[in-house]
C-alpha cells in the first residue's frame, strides 16, 4: 500500500481485537498498550480526535477470574466482562494518562445505536467527550447484552461508532497485516490487496473466520464494517496490530489495506439508516424496481414480489433483488402484514385492497439508501 498518512485525518476511530489486548496466560499486555497510548498522543498533539473500540472486556475477566479457555456460559461471559471492564477501563485511563491525555468510557449495546433516539443521545454524549478533549473508549456492554440483542463482534460496532461520530477514518488493528484473495493461512498463494476501491461480491468471497477463541469476528466481519464506513465516507485500514506502535507503522508506510470511501458517501440521517446492522424484513422485487431505485426513485408497491420478516412502518427493510443480493435498505412505510396485501399492486389499487387512503410508496426515496456496491459510480 502507498503510506497513507494518518495526520491528515481529523477524527480516527481504531478499533483493538481482544487478542491484541490479552495474553492467555499473563493478562494485558502492558508494554503494547502504552506503545498505542503513544501513537494516539502523537495524533492528538497534531490535532486529531481519537475514538477508541476497544476488545477484551471478557479475555481479561476471565483470565483475572482463572477461568481457562473452556466455552463460558452466557451469565460466566457476562460475569467476566463485569470484572474486566473495571479493569480495561483502568488500563487505558493510566495509559492515556501518561500522555496527558483524559479518557472516558462508553458501553454501547445494539439498541443504543440501531434506535434512532438512542444513537442520537450515545452520538451527543461522545461529541461532549471529544469536545474536553477527551479520548472516549467505546466497548460492548457485555455485562448485559445477551446473543439476541448483540453485536457480535466489534468490527461492525467500530464501523458503527466511527459513521455516527463522521470519523474520516477507521482502522481496524488486527491479527492479520491486511486482505487477501484468500485466507493466508490456508492458501500460501494467496495475495495481498493493497487497496479496495469498492467492496463488490467479489472482494467479500475473498473472507475467512476468526483466527482466534478470543476473536468473534474475522476477515467477514471487517468487510461488513467497511461498507457501514466506506458508504458513510469513511475511509477504512486494516492492518496488524500484533507489533508494538500499530498506528505509526501505518504512518512509515508498512503493510495494510486500504478502502476508499464512496465518492457519493450518504450523509446525516440516512448514515444512520444505511448503518443498520439487522434489518426487520426484507422485499424482493424485479429489474424494473432495482432501476428506479438506482435512479434515485423511490419503492412501490408494483415492484415488490415478495414480503418476508415481522416488520412494523418504521422499520428499516433490506431491498433484495431477485437472486438475493442486497440493493439497498429504508424504512418501511407500512406493517408487514399490509405490506403482503399490497405487494405487485398498482398505486390506484391501495386504497381499495387496504379500505384506507395510504402512501403510494412502499418506501420512500427521502427514507431509502442504494447499497455502496450497487450505487452508480460518480
């Protein structure tokens, strides 16, 4: 990759994997940290606004608990993360310190950013840290979140984070120095991509699993946050973080990969829309629809072939095309139920088949975002 410079970037948000984090045996891994500390304070003092994502809540509970690496029971999971999140926050709060930099931390569960007035309450409250200059560490709240209403991995919360924040960039500090045609680790052939241009299904059968027991995610999980990031506008690096001073290894030009961010990027309201990690149902619908939609026109009723999922009006909806791929997402202006009853219909028949007059539109094009990979090039 040609060294990409992270000072001229305004606001970075970096996200740590907890195997960066956590020995096995030993616990935190002091020396690393404060090396990042470091780097962090090199950006700061040159004006940049740091977010950090950090892993490890669990990895390090359970390793001051003396719980092994045997599969953990959801309330032992949750027990460790309450006592490693005392103890990560404390890490980072001395690390940053020594830079003389302030830190404050945020624990975040899916609803605080999938509901709209609870995204715009956690983005307020950030906005404050940054605006004291403070360096926010955002985790999952592991302490509660259960299967159901989780992430999953951080990688999707970092993309999430740095979207809500307008970061101009995301690194994603990693076991792995970048993405390759094929998990390295499998295929010695396999090559390193300096640079992606667009996340196309093409790069996505590029993705392995997570490399680690401490890991959730894995290569999947880092292309599905670079197109939350790269459709915002926000530029995306991958890298390793396993040597010391990960980020001022990017800055002397060693191996990562790159992502450019959309040229058309979507902005304010519809990041949140676009960001969305679960959608509550989904549509399919035929050519005719995919090409309004690609210009800029909104969904009816007439092109939808098929309702699926208990979604209410409101509801952000995935647009499928035909062989499934993802075209792109909105908020629905009907129940599921109605939606059913009025899918293929023309717009004067609504009224008639529902017995009230209703929005012509399934779902508007002001409540509707083209998928990044689908949207026409600038």
């Amino acid at each position: 990759m040609a060294a990409q410079s992270l000072k001229k970037y305004r606001r970075i948000t970096v996200k740590i994997g907890s195997a960066l984090l956590v020995d096995r045996t030993t616990g935190l891994k002091r020396d690393w940290l404060a090396s990042l500390a470091d780097d962090i304070s090199v950006l700061a003092e040159g004006g940049a606004e740091i977010l950090v994502v950090s892993s490890g809540a669990i990895a390090l509970g359970r390793t001051i608990l003396g719980l092994g690496k045997r599969a953990l029971k959801l309330e032992e999971s949750q027990a460790a993360a309450a006592v490693g999140q005392i103890a990560l926050a404390g890490a980072w709060s001395d690390a940053l310190g020594k830079g003389d930099l302030k830190s404050g931390q945020i624990l975040l569960t899916l609803g605080d950013t999938e509901e709209r007035r609870r995204y715009l309450n956690a983005r307020a409250t950030i906005s404050t840290l940054l605006k004291m200059k403070a360096v926010p560490v955002i985790n999952e709240n592991d302490t509660v979140a259960t299967s159901e209403i989780r992430y999953g991995d951080n990688d999707r919360l970092a993309a999430r984070v740095a979207t809500m924040m307008g970061a101009d960039l995301l690194v994603l500090l990693s076991d792995i120095d970048g993405l390759y045609t094929a998990p390295p680790a499998r295929d010695p052939q396999a090559r390193f991509i300096p640079v992606v241009d667009r996340i196309t299904a093409e790069i996505e059968a590029m993705a392995g699993a997570a490399a680690s027991e401490f890991s959730r995610g894995g290569m999947r999980t880092k292309l599905d946050a670079g197109k939350i990031a790269t459709a915002a506008g926000t530029a995306m690096i991958i890298t390793s973080g396993t040597r010391l001073s990960p980020l001022m290894a990017i800055e002397r030009g060693e191996r990562a990969t790159f992502f450019r961010p959309s040229a058309n990027p979507v902005k304010g309201y519809k990041t949140w829309i676009a960001g969305q990690l679960e959608p509550a149902g989904r549509l399919t619908v035929d050519a005719g629809a995919i090409g309004a939609l690609l210009s800029g026109k909104s969904l009816l009723p007439a092109g939808v072939k098929l309702v699926s999922g208990n979604f209410s009006r409101g509801d952000t909806v995935a647009i499928l095309s035909p062989e499934g791929r993802e075209i792109a997402r909105g908020l629905v202006a009907y129940d599921a139920a109605d939606a059913v009853r009025i899918a293929g219909l023309k717009t004067a028949e609504i009224e008639t088949v529902l017995g009230y007059e209703a929005r012509s539109a399934m779902i508007h094009r002001d409540d509707l975002v083209v998928s990044h990979s689908e949207a026409p090039s600038a």
